[in-house]
C-alpha cells in the first residue's frame, strides 16, 4: 500500500508550461518579467498595493521586522503555537519575541493573552494564521491601535482564508506568505511580502536588493548594506500559475477536510479545526485534537499512524518550549503564562491533507485513528 504523505502540492500541466516557457525566455529583456507579472497578480488577488517576491517567507518576515523597525530592546509579541519562523528572524534584528497564548477553540493567538504581554517596550505583535484559520483581527487591530503597535501578519499558512469576508493579507501593516512546496500555492521556496504604504514598500525594496534603489539598480551603487533577498524568473512563473487556480487549490482542501469531517467529525473527544462564522477557513491543515480521556499523546499517535503507512506531523511545540529557546528570557514563565498552548499542543496531530489525497486515502486514515483509538 502506498504511504500517504501529510502535505504536497497539485502542479498541472499549465505550471510545467510556464515553468518551461520562463526557462526558455526569462532572460535578457524579459529578466524581470516573469517576477514583476506575479508580485502584480499576487497584489491584485489579495487586494493590496504592493507585493515583493523573496526566496522565502523566512526572508519576508525577516525584511518586515526590518522595514518595521523592529530590533535591540524591542519585545514583539508572537503566539506560542506556530513555526518557528515567525519568531527566529527577530534575533536577526536584536528583538526579543514574547510568547502568547491561543485560544481554546480557534488555536491561534489569544488576544486577551496579547494584551496582558504588553508592556512600555513592546513594539509590534506578529498575529499568525494557523492550519489555514486567522485570528481575530478586529480585536488585535484595536489593541495595536491603543498601543501604537506596528502589525506584521505571518500569512504563510493561510492563502485565500478570509476574515469577515476580507482575505489574509490585508491585516498587517505588513504581511507575508510562503510558497514552500507544503504550502496552497508551491514554488518549492518562495515567498510574497505585501504592503498598502508606500514607504514601508520602497524601504522593502531596496533592503531585498543589497541596498540599491531602483535608480541605481543598473548601476552597481549601493546606498547602504541590504539582503539579497529576490525571487527567481522560474519560480515566479511557477507560482504565478498556480495562483491562477487559487480557486480550485482551496476547494480542494476544503474537499479533503470535508471528507474527515464526514468521518470523524461526529467522533467523541476527536476536534477537528474550528471555522468560526466571522471566518473562511482554507484547512490548509487538517488538525485533529483528541479529548484527555482518550489517553493519546502526539507522538504515540504518530509513530501508530506511521506503522499504518500514513505520514502525519505534531501540532506544534510551544516555541518556549523548544530547546532554541529553552535558556532564553522568553522562554521564563512561558508555560505558566499560556496554559492552552501547553495543554493542546501534547494532544494535537496534523493529518494527512496533501493535494493529491483521494476519498480512499482519507478513509484509510480515518479508519485508522479509529482503530488506534480502540474502535
Ligand atoms: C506560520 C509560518 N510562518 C513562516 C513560515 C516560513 O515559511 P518559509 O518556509 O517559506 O520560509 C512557515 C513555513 O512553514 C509557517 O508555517
């Protein structure tokens, strides 16, 4: 029987066309082409002014942290339970991230938990979009306001989900997504960092290009020390052609979670990702937390859904919990103060939700928690 794997993407022959097509033309008076034609489309379709492609979404983050003024005595606020990446750049930059805690039945960041980390220092709040669910933005749009907090939306996992009808994308001050190959639309690496302000846009544009301003970019004369953080010709066709069926990729996550709440939907002590009526969930993720009384922990979990054949991850660690953090001073009390986190996190596991996923394999990895849990 095949391994059924937890993410992957869905490239048709219209991608392997562009993709050819850029590696055929995308040079010399078309360098710029294929990169300038998805940073527009990608602005068009979230509904911002700006975009910026980079490598990465690790580099979005990075060069946003930057642009926001972010760094040495700074203290962001960012939730506990998401990719390290959301956090690690801030060492980059000489800021210090405070860990909060998320909500019981959202999972992403509380902001009752935000608001009580806010002290004289803190400079911004990294809201993230988690399993293909936002956060509350109305709520963390106020306490930004009441605190001259800078926002910058870690969009990576929620491309295409809403918010009181409005896409991801559109609640940061700046706001980025990654294109990694587990991600809705794949480039294998690939990032978008996007804007409305047309200062933080010019100050991302020329920190992503070693310094050099538009004026200057023929002219090997740079202003100040930068990144090199650009998109390449090839990568940009292949994602801008997968986000020319941005449509059709989210109805096939919303398919593949539908059919495991067919299943296991109605299963005792089995939740599976909340869609609260303000939002429009993507289930990037199909997530399942199973009830204290089950006695199941993630790993156990794992390791029996791996003897199955079946490919599954961990909800994720509380960052504070991590070894990379465990000695540093946002790491203190941080179990204390986010109870939720540490409570959920144990008892959390991400199904297997790649693009190619049948019916059958959903079955198959339905009847198999079914089993592991006893019948
Ligand atoms: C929430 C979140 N932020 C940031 C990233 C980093 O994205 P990338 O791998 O494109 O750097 C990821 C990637 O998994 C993510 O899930």
């Amino acid at each position: 029987m095949d391994r059924i794997p937890v993410a992957g993407p869905w490239v048709t022959e219209a991608e392997v066309a562009e993709v050819a097509e850029a590696a055929r033309s995308g040079w010399y008076e078309n360098a710029g082409h294929y990169v300038a034609r998805f940073e527009r489309d990608f602005a068009d379709y979230i509904g911002v002014k700006h975009a910026a492609a980079v490598p990465h979404c690790t580099s979005a983050l990075h060069l946003g942290m930057l642009a926001l003024g972010f760094g040495p005595g700074d203290e962001v606020i960012v939730p506990d339970i998401t990719w390290i990446a959301s956090a690690a750049p801030l060492a980059q930059v000489g800021a210090t991230p405070v860990f909060v805690d998320i909500d019981p039945e959202t999972w992403v960041i509380d902001p009752a938990s935000v608001e009580a980390a806010i002290t004289e220092r803190t400079r911004g709040i990294i809201p993230v979009g988690l399993y293909g669910l936002t956060p509350d933005y109305d709520a963390l749009r106020a306490i930004a306001e009441r605190h001259g907090l800078k926002i910058l939306e870690d969009a990576a996992q929620v491309i295409g989900s809403r918010y009181k009808g409005k896409l991801a994308g559109n609640f940061g001050d700046i706001s980025v997504f990654s294109f990694h190959g587990t991600k809705l639309i794949a480039t294998g690496e690939g990032g978008m960092l996007v804007t409305d302000d047309d200062d933080l846009f010019e100050r991302v544009s020329v920190l992503r290009d070693h310094g050099r301003t538009k004026e200057n970019f023929k002219n090997f004369y740079n202003t100040e020390l930068g990144y090199k953080y650009r998109m390449n010709s090839v990568t940009a066709a292949l994602g801008a052609a997968q986000l020319a069926r941005v449509e059709e990729l989210i109805g096939r996550k919303r398919e593949i979670f539908g059919w495991y709440r067919d299943r296991l939907g109605g299963m005792n002590g089995v939740t599976l990702n909340a869609e609260p009526a303000d939002r429009f969930n993507t289930y990037w993720m199909t997530t399942a937390v199973l009830d204290r009384d089950l006695g199941q922990d993630t790993q156990s979990l794992m390791a029996a859904f791996s003897e199955r054949g079946i490919d599954t991850r961990p909800f994720f660690h509380p960052m504070s919990k991590l070894p990379a953090y465990a000695d540093t001073p946002s790491a203190q009390g941080a179990e204390t103060r986010n109870p939720v986190a540490y409570d959920i996190s144990p008892r959390g596991i991400n199904l297997p939700s790649a693009m190619r996923l049948t019916e059958a394999d959903v079955d198959r990895v339905s009847t198999a928690l079914r089993e592991i849990l006893g019948g």
